[in-house]
C-alpha cells in the first residue's frame, strides 16, 4: 500500500509539472497545434500564472498579432529567426481589418500588453512601406519583456516601447527602420544589438517621464546604414525629458557630428538625458557633439548597470 501511495503521487507531481510547463505548436502545414500564432495565443488562459512556451514553426505568418494583458509568463519560440517571420501592414494612413483608423498606437503587427513575455529567434515586420507613414512592428507595453536574437524591421516608428513602467531588455536583435524607429517612454536595455537606419533621420524618439531614472540605454551596440547615408542623428526627444544613453557603441559614418537633434524646440536642450560613453567608429565625435548632450566619465558609466536600470529584475535569468 506504501509504494502505491508513493507511485501514485509521483505520477500525480509529473502531472502537474507537464500542466505547468505547457507548449503550444504553431505550424502552418497542419503539424502543430494551430495553424496561426494568434490561435496559439488565444489558447492561452486569461489570468495565466503557469509558464507556456508557444514554438512557431518556419513560416511567414501574415497576421496581427495581440498578447492581451493577463496572459503573462508566456516564452515564444522560433524555429529559425531568418525564416520565421511574423508580419502585416498596418500604418496610420490607413484603417484596421475592423475598418478602425489606424494611429500610432494600433498600427502595429504585434501588440504585446501582457507581463513576463520572452520571444527569440522571431522576425517581426510592419510591411506598410517606406511612405505609409508610422508604422509599427512591435507595440510593447507589457513590464518585463525580453526579447533575444530576433530582428525588427520596417519603416517609420518600428519600435513602440510603449509603456512608462514597462521594463525591456534586447540582446543580440537587429532593429531596422527610417524615423524614430525607436520610440516611446519605457525604460529599455538593448544589449549587443544593430541598429540600421534607412533613411537620413531620427535613430531614437524617447518619451522617458521625468520620474524614470533611465529610458533607452544602448550597451556594446552597432549602428548601421543603407550606402549613401549621412544625415542620422542619435535621437531627438519626443518629451522634454527624454533620456537615451549609448555606452560602448560602434557608430557609422550616417550619424552626424552633432549627433543629437532637440526637435525643433530649445528648451529641451536643458530637460533631455542625452549621453555617450566611449563611442567608437567613425561616427564617434565627442567633441563635435551638441554641448547639451553629455559624455560620461568611468565612474559615471559604470554606475549603470542592469540592476540600476531594472532594481529587482534581472533579465539575464529565467
């Protein structure tokens, strides 16, 4: 009577542990559980608390794609980064599917509102075009996002880290766009990635709240450029108060010597957080900078570090 007890309640704990390390298939050949990654994601329970990891197959998806807020600890996972590709064209001069106008802040291929979600080896697009106007891949919102080894591409406003407490943390991603194609108030680490402009304009466009001690940090970065560019500057405050800092990062010959741009209006020369730390490459001009942008000391680059940037997440761990 003892071991069957015991067998039956280390059948009943596997049990458990399958229940709460779900995975859900995306294939569009039919081998999967769904067909499409929003099917997958409807799957998952509203109010969800156990880890679920939905793994997507090669393929092009063409869909819009919604992780609503409630359905955290969700990990997604695809096969091939190059060859799994999420995309769609919502742009602002347009309607939605729903005949809704398109804006900034619902034109995007994936709007991500929930917590604790991971995605790697994904590329996500907003295939509107190079004249559609904003233009959104990723509308992030959702607190502690991570994403890894995938690739973001697009045009104008690629890049929506949109919530103001919403924590994001990039590593080794590829980020491509035209204007602003990072942007919004989210306090965001992107680590070891590239960043490719298309177009001589804006590489960032924070909104950073005064109360955020940091908005965009770049470490150990690349910033690239389609041939003939040479009229991109750093970023440009969306709100008075933005803060990018770039430590450590590789800068192309696209960028200007001035390196910042105030958008059109003086008095954010004296609110906005703009840095560098031991830039290199050919667009690295400490001296040529606006003198309203600052460049860090050691001991003042060392000082940021994730734990400052995050407090109590560490995104390095699962």
């Amino acid at each position: 009577m003892k071991y069957t007890l015991l067998f039956c309640l280390s059948i009943c704990i596997l049990n458990v542990n399958a229940q709460s390390k779900k995975k859900i298939i995306v294939a569009q050949d039919g081998s999967g559980n769904y067909t499409t990654v929003q099917a997958a994601i409807d799957a998952v329970p509203a109010g969800n608390a156990s880890p679920v990891e939905i793994f997507i197959k090669k393929g092009v998806y063409k869909e819009m794609v919604n992780l609503p807020a409630g359905k955290d600890n969700v990990t997604m996972t695809g096969e091939d980064k190059d060859k799994t590709i999420i995309t769609f064209n919502n742009h602002t001069g347009g309607n939605l599917p729903n005949g809704t106008p398109g804006s900034t802040y619902n034109s995007a291929t994936f709007f991500i509102y929930a917590n604790n979600f991971s995605a790697s080896n994904i590329t996500v697009i907003n295939d509107a075009g190079f004249s559609a106007g904003q233009a959104v891949g990723i509308f992030a919102s959702g607190d502690k996002l991570r994403f890894n080894n995938c690739r973001i591409t697009g045009f104008q406003d690629i890049l929506f880290c949109s919530g103001n407490n919403s924590r994001q943390y990039y590593k080794n991603c590829y980020i491509e766009g035209t204007t602003d194609f990072i942007f919004g108030p989210s306090t965001c680490v992107f680590q070891s990635c590239e960043m490719h402009s298309k177009k001589n304009s804006h590489v960032t466009a924070a909104s950073t709240p005064a109360t955020s001690a940091y908005g965009f940090v770049f470490f150990d970065c690349k910033l690239t450029a389609d041939t003939g560019l040479h009229g991109v500057d750093l970023g440009r405050p969306w709100r008075p108060t933005a803060s990018v800092t770039y430590i450590r990062c590789n800068i192309g010959d696209h960028i200007l010597p001035v390196g910042w741009n105030n958008w059109g209006n003086p008095a954010n020369e004296a609110t906005a957080r703009f840095a560098e730390y031991k830039s290199t490459g050919p667009g690295a001009n400490p001296e040529g900078r606006v003198k309203w942008a600052k460049q860090l000391t050691k001991e003042e680059a060392d000082k940021i570090t994730l734990a400052a940037i995050f407090g109590n997440w560490d995104p390095t761990k699962s």
